[in-house]
C-alpha cells in the first residue's frame, strides 16, 4: 500500500491565501462579499469539522476496515484504478448528498453547509461537526470498499473531491467556458445549489461532474434573470457556532417528541425537510409547486407579490 | 501535533477575521423604507405578501407586518448586511415586552430567540405589541426546524 498524503491538510494553506485574494478582489470590485461575523462563524465550523474529523472519524475508520474483508474484487493500487475510484466516488458523493437534501437526518448534519447567506470561499468551510454520527459513511461510504477498492484510496479520492469543490464557493468566477460548464461542477452551477429561489431548490447536487445533475434530472442552469439568493429557507438568527451545528438536530427532537403517531416521528425524523403531518411547513417540493402556480398565474396576468396591500 | 495544528488554525481565522474587519466592504443591513421591509419578507418567506401598514424600526434594523389575506405576522431582523425573516403563527412568540418605543419579542425559535425592534413614537410600538399578543402562547409543536434549500 503506497503512503498517501492528506490532500485537504496540504490544501488548508492554499484554501487561506485564496480566501484573503477573494477578500481583497471583492473588496475591489465588489463581485464577492464578506461580513466578518458570517467569516468566522464558517470558518470556526471549518476548525470544528476538523477536529471531530479526527475524534469521531475513527468510528468510520472502524467500519471501512470491518468490511474490507467482504470485498468482491482485489483492486489494487493501479492508476487506473484510482481514476476509476475518482469517477465512481464522485457518482457515489451525488446520490449521498441529494439524500443530505431529502432525508432530515442527514440534512440536519448537512444544513450547516447551507446556513450562511454569503456564498464565498469561507462558505466552503463551514461544515458540520457531527457527520460520523448520523452513519450516512455505512449507506454510501461503504460501496466502493464492498466492490474492492482499498479504503485508503476511497478516503483519498474522497479528500481530493471535497479539495476541488472549494474554489466554487464563490461569486467572483462568473459562468466558465461552455464544455467546461457542461462537464464539470463550476462556481456557477453551485451557486445555484447554494440558492433559495424555489426555481433553484434541490438542484446540482454534483461535487466534481456536472453529468450526474444532467443524467437524473437535477440540473438547473444559473440565470442572469434571477440572480442566487444564498441560505436556507427559514435562514438563522445567529451566528453561534453551537447552535449553527445543533438547530436542526433540535428541531427534530422538538418535532419528534410533539408526534402523535409512529408516522409522524418517521415523517420528522426521516422525511425530507420541512415535512409536517398537515403539509402546513414549506419543504421543497411545496415551494416549488407554489412557485409554479405562481409563475402560471402571472403568465395568465396574475400582479407583483412583493408590494405591501391594503389591509381588509 | 494536533494541538499544534488546531492552535495555527484558530490563529489563522484570527488573522483573516481582523482582515476582513479592516478592509471592510459590508455595511449593516437598513430597510429604507416599508417598501423595502415587504419586499425582505416577500424574499424570505415565499407567498408572504405584507398588508399595509408594514410597522419600520426607527433605525431600518427590523420590521413587522401582518400577511395580507394569511394568519401569519411578518418579522424582519437585520443581522449583519443580511436579515432574518420569520413568518409568525399563533404560538410562536413566547413573550412580549414593551418599554416605550422599544418592542421585544421572545420566539420560540432556537436560531432567534429574540427580536427588539425600537419605533419612532410609543404608539406605535404599543399597536404591534397588542397585534403580537395573538401569536403568543404555548410553542406550536408543529413549528419548528429549518428546511432546505
């Protein structure tokens, strides 16, 4: 087994300069912006992520190691081999993060990501703390392992993914050239997956590859009609590390423990976002059909709804 | 050697938050007026339209207003450049204090537990207070966490 290097660890100095030039290109042309508060609470979730990375990861560790033996193919450690790993991972890190969309187990670990309503290089750090803890590595982390891939090779690919999706946490790189735009995940194509609009609800789940999006339906192409605006549905009061990693987790506990049936606590715990029993709550999918009867009624001569009315 | 990799790291957020403090380029979010606080609600609760009159905080940090045609209470909170919008139901507001000009609502909300909202004249602070009265009350159990985006 070749000794590999820790791709994110040799990035952090990289991901810090590259973060001061957006700062200062920002701050020259105004095409990224950043508040110091929202900085630091993504950066401190940054730190925090690391840190459990290392107390929590072993039990991910653990586990990679127990199914090793259960391996259908011995891969090895060809180069082929690792590009291959590479492609699949990055298939495998679709589906895993539209489940961390779609299920609120795995979005209360995953909303953190989404919680600041900047979207710049720091906005890329701000990661959860938790994530070994909702067990989303023995769903998806394991299938590359099963078909034979060493483990260490899946925890590589899987670094050096997550180290190409930091440079498209920004505005500042407008749409890229058209096969570049096609093929791979670009700034533009996050920047709609960082976005609130209900048109760009649950779109681009990609990491590396576009062509997952384009292969299942998910793609959404960023618009100059309707620019990004960044956060999550009901954005956060605070700035609090502490309550940035746990609001989710306690709004299920506070849902689940107000269930009336067996239903219910399955609908909270495991149902998508924004899920209630009477449909009162907004998830995704009732923002969007909102949206779209919206748009239809406008289209039929329906008036602007941002403009206070006459109370009755 | 962790320790050593945690200290560097805290330090070098140290060093680009006080980089971000002086080369600034953020200015605190201010509703210029009720056009603007309706459309912050409208942005950030999809289908909320606000009935006039949209009540303004003195200094453009916050906003209240009723939903035209809804049950809901409209509430805007600057943090920052950006704003915290809620769409308040009956239940969500724990507490409401007034002192003069000064409107403070306790929510139910992990995320903001807190709004305080100053007017330009105590009547005013006095109507939304008897308006929020109807939101106040034991928590909604069906309320509760963030949904995506």
């Amino acid at each position: 087994m070749p000794e590999l290097p820790d791709p994110i660890l040799i990035a952090i100095p990289g991901f810090i300069m590259l973060i001061v030039a957006e700062m200062i290109y920002g701050r020259m042309t105004g095409r990224a912006r950043f508040e110091p508060r929202d900085t630091a609470a993504s950066l401190v979730m940054g730190l925090g992520n690391t840190i459990s990375g290392v107390v929590l990861g072993g039990v991910a560790a653990a586990w990679f190691v127990f199914i090793e033996q259960f391996a259908v193919f011995d891969i090895g450690w060809a180069l082929w081999a690792f590009a291959l790993c590479f492609v699949l991972d990055d298939f495998v890190y679709y589906w895993a993060h539209r489940f961390a969309h779609t299920v609120r187990w795995w979005w209360a670990d995953h909303v953190i990501h989404h919680s600041s309503q900047h979207y710049n290089l720091s906005t890329a750090l701000r990661q959860p703390w938790l994530s070994p803890l909702t067990l989303k590595f023995i769903f998806f982390g394991s299938w590359l392992v099963v078909i034979g891939f060493p483990p260490a090779m899946v925890a590589f690919v899987g670094a050096l993914n997550l180290v190409y999706q930091f440079w498209i946490h920004t505005e500042a790189v407008p749409k890229m050239w058209g096969p570049i735009e096609a093929v791979m995940n670009t700034p533009s194509h996050h920047r709609v997956h960082h976005a609130t609009n209900p048109r760009y609800l649950d779109r681009n789940y990609a990491g590396v590859f576009i062509i997952w999006d384009r292969m299942f339906g998910t793609f959404e192409p960023e618009r100059e009609d309707e620019p990004c605006r960044y956060g999550i549905v009901r954005n956060l009061g605070t700035y609090n590390p502490i309550k940035i990693c746990l609001h989710e987790w306690v709004g299920i506990i506070k849902d689940v423990r107000s269930a009336r049936s067996l239903r219910e606590v399955i609908g909270y715990w495991l149902g998508p976002p924004g899920w209630s029993p009477d449909g009162s709550r907004d998830s995704s999918k009732i923002l969007k059909e909102r949206w779209r009867r919206q748009r239809e009624a406008e289209a039929g001569g329906g008036d602007e709804a941002d403009r206070p009315v006459a109370a009755e | 050697m962790i320790i050593l990799v945690v200290g560097a790291s805290a330090l070098a957020i140290g060093l680009l938050v006080i980089l971000n403090i002086l080369i600034g380029g953020w200015t605190p979010a201010r509703l210029r007026n009720e056009d603007e606080a309706a459309a912050a609600l409208a942005d950030g609760v999809f289908g909320f339209r606000a009935a006039a009159p949209v009540a303004l905080a003195a200094d453009g940090r916050g906003a209240l207003a009723r939903e035209a045609g809804g049950e809901r209470l409209g509430l805007v909170v600057c943090l920052g450049d950006r704003a915290a919008v809620r769409a308040l139901r009956p239940g969500d507001v724990r507490s409401i204090e007034r002192d003069g000009v000064r409107l403070t609502l306790r929510l139910n909300d992990y995320t903001l537990p807190a709004a305080a909202l100053r007017f330009s004249d105590a009547e005013t602070a006095q109507h939304w207070a008897a308006e929020a009265e109807a939101y106040a009350g034991a928590a909604d159990a069906a309320k509760g966490g963030a949904v995506h985006a």
